[in-house]
C-alpha cells in the first residue's frame, strides 16, 4: 500500500506541440492535471522535467500554472530523467523510494526513466491514464515494457483512492470532487 510520506510525483516531458499530438492529449492534460491538484492534497513532492524546452518548448500551459506555484522545471537532454544530474540530486535529497510517474513518451522517455528508477531500487507506480505517446501501440509497447521490468500499473483514481486509505475526511471529500 502506497504512503503519501514515501512518494515522489515525477513528470516527464509533457511540453511543446509534442504534447498536442499524443494520442488522447486533452485526457493526458486533464488526469496529470488531477493528479498534481491530488497529490497536493498528500503533500507529495513534484519533480518536473522537460525535455530539451529551448527547441521543444516548454510545459503545456495548463499544466504549467499548476506546477510553477511548488516547483521549478529540470531541463533534461537525455532520454532518461536519471541521466539528469540536477534530477538524481533533488530525488534523493527527498530521501524516499515511490515514485508516481506520468508523461510523454511513454515507450521512450517514460519507459527509460521507469527503467533506470527500478535498476537504482526505486519503487514506480505507472498511471497508465496519465502517459501517452503519439500512437496507442507506441504507448502498449512501453507500458509492457515497464511492466515487465517491475513497475506496478495503476490508473489516477485508483492511485488517489490507494494513498487515501478510508472514504471519511475533508481530503476524502476534495478528492470526490477532484475527480467528478
């Protein structure tokens, strides 16, 4: 069972006209732009990457506003968030091991993230309604991979719920909302 104290939120690359041209986009903006306005309520810590900004651009607008307020964006060249200095610093000075991970591609730069988070013993919750790639096999592909490797799939609702525990409380009663 997921812990709110354990888990880092880890977007990737959902930027530029690239995240217009995903499969599903305007779903994709909509559950990641649940889940940072959710995971809030957990007070989950944001880490937030994009991918070469100065020729891809930046953030979607939408998600932007929301992440902007917490964080900063880290600017990454490599396929892999790991790969990323600044990245592998700000996670482990969070010093804990459950990762949420969401973005863009998924067979690419999620899947190669995903990959080096569990060979360095982290643990990765894939959302698989808040990743996409531009095709829907491109994004079977990567989700098989990842989970062949050992992420465990779940989907934002289902996550919400898991870090809620009991169907009681003022954050109970934000996430019903949140989520209707």
């Amino acid at each position: 069972m997921l812990k709110p104290e354990e888990c880092v939120f880890v977007i990737i690359d959902i930027q530029g006209t690239l995240a217009n041209v995903m499969e599903q986009s305007e779903s994709l903006h909509q559950k990641v732009f649940k889940l940072i306005q959710g995971l809030r309520l957990f007070d989950i810590p944001t880490l937030w990457l994009e991918q070469l900004p100065d020729k891809l651009g930046k953030t979607s607008p939408i998600l932007y506003e929301q992440l902007i307020e917490a964080c900063n964006p880290i600017s990454k060249q490599h396929f892999s968030a790991w790969n990323c200095q600044e990245f592998r610093e700000q996670l482990q000075d969070l010093n804990r091991k459950q990762i949420i991970l969401v973005g863009i591609e998924t067979h690419v730069c999620v899947y190669q993230t995903c990959r080096d988070l569990l060979d360095n013993e982290f643990g990765v919750h894939l959302v698989i309604d808040a990743v996409s790639s531009r095709t829907a096999g491109n994004k079977q592909i990567g989700v098989e991979m990842m989970q062949a490797r050992g992420a465990q799939i779940t989907n934002m609702e289902s996550l919400l719920f898991e870090l809620q525990h009991e169907a009681v409380g003022e954050r109970f009663k934000q996430l019903l909302r949140l989520i209707k």
